[in-house]
C-alpha cells in the first residue's frame, strides 16, 4: 500500500553508477548507496490507426516531446498488461475513444531510443471521443486531409502507409521499419 | 566507465516502497532514502523458430527455470538493440548459431509474467552450431521427433505449431497467443 518516503538525505545518489555487475556482462547502473541494479530494458510502446468511416483518428499532442503535432493514440505497456488491451487503453485515455482491435499492423524497433512499438489496426465503436488530457485536440481526418507536414513521428506516417497498404487484406503480414526509416 | 561503489550502508534500502509518484497515476516502487522512482515496464523476449534442412533447432537449458528442459534460442532484447539483431544474438549466445532472419512469426503477449515475445522465422546459415553457456546441449529435430513432452514453456510449442503453419507462406501474418493460451 502506498506510504509517503522520508525525503532523501542530502548524499543520497541513487542508481548513478556505471558498472558490470557479478555474472554479467553489460554495464548497468547501480546504485552506490544500496547496491540497487537499475537493470534497464528498451521499453514498448502500443497503439493503433483507428478507423472511423474511412477516416483516421489523430491527436493532437498536449505534451512534449512533439507538441502541437499530430499523432496516432499510443503510448507505454504497462507491467501485466496485454498489448491489445494497452493500445485500448491509449485510445481511451488520449482521445476518449472505444476501439475495437482488428489485428496488428505493424511492429517498428527502433534501438536508437530503446523502444519497439507495436501498432494495430483498430475501429471506433462509436462515433464518440474527445481530447485526454494529453491531447489538445482530436479529430478524423479523410485520407487526403490527413496534417502529414504535422505529423509528430516518422512511424506515425510509417503506420498511416502501412495501414493503406493493407486495405481490406486480413492475413496480412505486421510490416516493420520502412528501409530507409531510420 | 566502470567502478566500484562503496559497499552499501547497513540502512541502505534501494527501490522498497510503493506509492503513486506526483503527477502519475500507477503506484512504482521508490526509494525512500535517495527518491528514486523505478518505472518498470514490461520486458520483450526475442527469438526465432531456426530451420536446417526440415529440421528445427532447439537449445536444452543449462539454467532455471525449467533447467533441462527443450527450448528457442530467445532471451531478453537489450538497451539500443534491433529485434531481429536481439534474436540473432541470442541464436548466438545460446547455440553458438549464425542465422538469418526470414520474417515475423509470432507475438506473444503474456500480462501475468509482464513479458511480449517476438519471434521470428529463421534458418542457420551453415550446419554449426554448439552448446553456448546457458546450454547444456543444442540439437536438431525433425518434426516427429521434436521432445514435445520436454519443452520448456508453452510458448516453445505455440511458435513451433505456428511455424508449421506458415509453412512456404511469404506474406503470413503474425499470429499471436492461441485462444487458449493463458
């Protein structure tokens, strides 16, 4: 249960020390105080292009990095979480949106920022949402009206295209990184 | 670079107490006596069902859990590594195999133990292959005499099945947990 910590004394450094721990073999941060090892791993982002009557969900981001820019609704997997059920949540919490999964898209790693995302195909289940509190705006766009000078990712572009090139196919194949993308 | 903290402290505590973080909404582990926050997000688990002329390679494992058991050569994706690099390393690390990456398998999402697994089709790239350290003996198996009663987890069997399934398919898409999965 949550309890309030006493606050940190002033010597206090937490993980801020880079060394290979006994039996491994890559270099973590530990901490010199406690001994803690931050073991560190790349981190997934789920989310989803959601359809509405052939036009697409985008949000416009009230946070940075990107702000202003729009995106499609995606963001962290949380521990003991399904990654469906995580870009539901996403849709839920940054456009008030009820999505119905209709199969993964496409998966991008992209190691420069230790993250690999995981974006599905998706439809609203309703004509219903509204800016999160992460968002300053949401809005469908038709597919000749989609801001792309404003998109906020390069794989937010990678995932619209993907999705256009899968059309009606349902045993398509989850598309990764365009050749050039990064 | 490397060095070597001072031992911890007797009262030394690390990231020990629950609480909801200002400005967040999920409880994390912190510490209380230097106030770092250990966000921990699910981990990715790449690997890959590795062909040999009609035969699969399997790795027995050296370590817990499930020592002894028969499984992929799959581990954890590290900091600022691809996926397809992550389970190529792991190919190496486990079976001391050089492969080459044929295409997306299988997402498995699995919420209990906070883990999503990538698995790729694979094939080695010349017949040698060896026990790594985490091994205690690396082999290949046709179809029928694959240890199916020796697998180390039900993922092992879900990317095996599924494999079989692709069979010569190029544009296959991804499956993911069976209906019955967990």
């Amino acid at each position: 249960m949550a309890s309030t910590p006493t606050a940190p004394g002033p010597s206090a450094r937490g993980p801020s020390v880079t060394l290979i721990p006994e039996g491994d073999n890559r270099e973590r941060q530990v901490c010199p105080d406690c001994g803690f090892i931050n073991y560190e791993n790349p981190k997934i982002v789920v989310g989803s292009v959601v359809l509405w009557q052939d036009r697409f969900l985008l949000c416009r981001r009230a946070i940075n990095p990107r702000l202003g820019f729009w995106t499609l609704p995606a963001g962290y997997l949380e521990l003991n979480e399904g990654t469906a059920e995580g870009a539901q949540r996403e849709a839920w919490e940054e456009a008030q949106a009820r999505i119905t999964i209709d199969g993964l898209l496409a998966i991008y790693s992209i190691p420069g920022i230790s993250q690999v995302q995981l974006i599905y195909r998706a439809h609203l289940t309703g004509p219903e949402f509204a800016a999160g509190p992460e968002s300053q705006e949401v809005a469908l766009f038709g597919w000749d009206e989609i801001p792309w000078g404003e998109l906020a990712f390069p794989s937010v572009k990678w995932a619209l295209d993907h999705f256009r090139e899968a059309g009606a196919t349902q045993d398509f194949a989850a598309r990764s990184n365009p050749i050039d993308g990064l």
